[in-house]
C-alpha cells in the first residue's frame, strides 16, 4: 500500500519525455540540480531524499546499506525506475 502510494505520487510529479523515455522530475530541486521530496517510511517517519531514491524505494524496496541510486541515462532529473541502478558507495 505505502509503495502504491509512493509510486502514483512520483509519477504525478514527473513528465516522460518521449524521446529518452526519462521520467524527469518536475518537483523540488536541489542546488545539485538534482530532484528532492519528502517520504514517509513505513513506520511513520518523515525524511528528505533525492526524487532518484525516493523513486527507487517505491519501485524495487529500501536501498541496500553502503549503495547509491544512479541514473543510466545520465539524467540528473530522471525518476524512471528502468533507468536506475544501484553502484557502491566511493
């Protein structure tokens, strides 16, 4: 149910380009030129993360410890959860 909700409110807030199929952020933007949005977790906790995490934990579940969300495309303000990957932490 919270990830339904999640998802539905990612998309809401993003707009596909029809040519590079990103779904590209159209909410908050940090100074990194990177999407930002508030969640709730699942126990009722709010935080701020990326619009890319956020997407991730909606789509494929909690982000593993020591990992980053990235996007394939290279699109700092893509949300499309085919276009993100998880790489190790630096």
């Amino acid at each position: 149910m919270y990830r339904a909700k999640l998802q539905a409110q990612l998309k809401s807030l993003s707009t596909v380009n029809p040519t590079t199929q990103c779904w590209e952020w159209q909410g908050q933007i940090a100074n990194s030129g990177r999407g930002r949005t508030m969640i709730q977790g699942e126990s009722g906790t709010t935080r701020t993360v990326s619009a890319e995490d956020a997407s991730y934990i909606a789509f494929f579940g909690e982000i593993p410890a020591n990992m980053l969300v990235q996007q394939t495309c290279g699109n700092r303000l893509c949300i499309n959860p085919e276009h993100l990957t998880l790489m190790p932490l630096p």
